[in-house]
C-alpha cells in the first residue's frame, strides 16, 4: 500500500479503481468505503448496524488499490473523504448526508428501496 505522500496514481490505475468502484457501488444494496480508524465511517457503519441494514464495508486502507479507488471515487462522486456511501448503486454521499437523510426520516425508504432492509422493520 503507497504512503499518503508517494506520487499519483496513473491514469490507467484511476480507471481500474473507477472500473472496480462502480462494480462494488452496486454489488450489495448498501456500499460503505471506509477507513478503519475513521470515526466518521464509525459512525455510519453502527447506523447501519443500528437499522438492521444489510450493507458493505470497503476498508480502502486495507485495500492494494485503496488510494487508487479513493482517487477514482472522488473524480465520479465529487468527494475525496470516506465514509462514501452508495445505497442500490446511488451516490448518498458521506457521515453527514447520511445522518442528514436519517434525521429527516428519508434513509429507512432508501434502504427499504434498496431491500437493505425488510419492509416491516420497526422504525427506529
């Protein structure tokens, strides 16, 4: 795995992370990439625990490739930091979104949608 400080990632690298994030964006019905010593992604993924949700967890700094599908990930979604959440394939966007979405009772119906979660699962 390349430090934070080695040089770029090729062209050709980027386009196989962007290749292999989109096969994983839509492989479970929630996506989570992440960083293992990320509070925020902590705190999405016990959200996610907390709902029942059926979901992924990519840890990038675990991963060969991470910085690479890191790089990809913020030339398609727009955002450079982790947590980056997709839910049935769909960029959500990061902690704050996602807090966001459930704090306005949104998330449980993308979730359901995405058969994240059964549809009689309690409201919590």
């Amino acid at each position: 795995m390349g430090s934070f400080l080695s040089s770029a990632n090729t062209k050709e690298e980027i386009e196989m992370a962007l290749t292999k994030a989109k096969e994983i964006s839509t492989s479970a019905p929630v996506v989570v990439f992440s960083k293992t010593y990320c509070g925020y992604c902590e705190r999405v993924k016990q959200l996610f625990t907390q709902l029942k949700a059926s979901f992924e967890v990519i840890e990038l700094d675990k991963e060969s490739d991470g910085t690479a599908i890191q790089s990809a990930l913020a030339q398609w979604t727009g955002q450079r930091t982790v947590p980056n959440v997709f839910i049935g394939g769909k960029h959500i966007g990061g902690c704050d979104s996602t807090m966001e979405k459930y704090q306005k009772g949104e998330l449980l119906s993308l979730l359901k949608e995405a058969s994240a979660i059964a549809n009689n699962s309690a409201n919590l």
